[in-house]
C-alpha cells in the first residue's frame, strides 16, 4: 500500500462531505461517500418509517469497497464507523461542530422533529467519537473541529500533512 486509506466521520451536517471531497482534490486520493456508493448499487436492508430513510446493508457496503481499500489511497466518508473492519484505515478523523452550527445546518437540510433531535443529541453526547474511539486503535482516531470556514482550510492543512508524512515513513 503506497497511500493511507482515511476514515472520515462524525455527526451528519458536520463537514465531511466538504472535507472529503476537497482533500481528494488536493491529494489524489479516491474519495468515496458510502450513502452515494449505497444509493447506486441498492446497497440497503430495508426502510426505517421512523427516520424516513433506507437502512444500509452493511456487509454489501464492506464486499463493494473490499478490493479498493487494499490498494490504499482512499478516503471513506459516512456517519457510521463501526462496521468497517479495523484494518482498512491507517486514520480516522472525527469531525466535530458546535450544537448551535449544527442545529442550522440539519435544518437547512430539511430535518425535523425526532431526526433533527436525535442527530443533535448525537453530537452532544460525543456518540460517533466514542464508536470509533471503540472500534479503532485510540492512538490513530483524532477529533477535528468544524465551525467555521477557517477550521476547513486548518484541516485539509493538517491531513494533507499527515498523508505526505505517511507516504515519506512507508514508501
């Protein structure tokens, strides 16, 4: 594997999306949005009336990526962590943002009642930190705050680093 696979996560509304799609860009590397991977091979399990929303089948999403995360060089963006084998990534990068900011951004995407609730209580209770706190090596998930449009540009800094470091230890 010459490049870093790269798990970006966190709340939805958060910024990976944003991130992903820009680091991408700056690196090379392959990104890849599994709710967009999801909705074109028909990878979910069913309906949830409650969320109004399509259930992922996980294990579908694993086999799809399976081939192209050990070539390396890929950066994964969903809201979910657990579920990916621990293997795949040399990093995880848990986006963080402000209730407030949130709250605005869920809204403005059309959330809510319960979804738009349970997606703030979420972030409040640090939930997707702590899955992935659980399910990787502590010493490769780091937080990063997303607010404000300086935290974007602090963070493709920062992991674009990371990724030319990487590369110079392991090639």
């Amino acid at each position: 594997m010459k490049r870093p696979n790269i798990l970006l996560t966190g709340t939805p509304g958060v910024g990976k999306t944003t991130l992903g799609k820009e680091l991408a860009q700056r690196t090379g590397l392959t990104y890849v949005n599994v709710g967009d991977l999801a909705q074109e091979g028909q990878l979910f399990d069913g309906f949830d009336e409650e969320y109004q929303c399509p259930v992922l089948d996980e294990d579908r999403v694993v086999d799809e990526l399976e081939d192209k995360m050990g070539d390396g060089g890929v950066i994964v963006d969903y809201h979910g962590c657990d579920f990916f084998p621990e293997r795949w990534f040399q990093i995880v990068f848990v986006l963080r943002t402000d209730n407030t900011n949130l709250y605005s951004r869920l809204e403005g995407r059309g959330y809510t009642g319960k979804k738009l609730q349970d997606n703030v209580q979420c972030e409040i209770f640090q939930t997707i930190y702590e899955e992935a706190m659980e399910a990787y090596k502590e010493e490769i998930v780091h937080q990063l705050p997303s607010n404000e449009p300086e935290d974007l540009e602090r963070n493709l800094e920062q992991v674009v680093q990371w990724i030319e470091q990487w590369v110079k230890d392991n090639n």
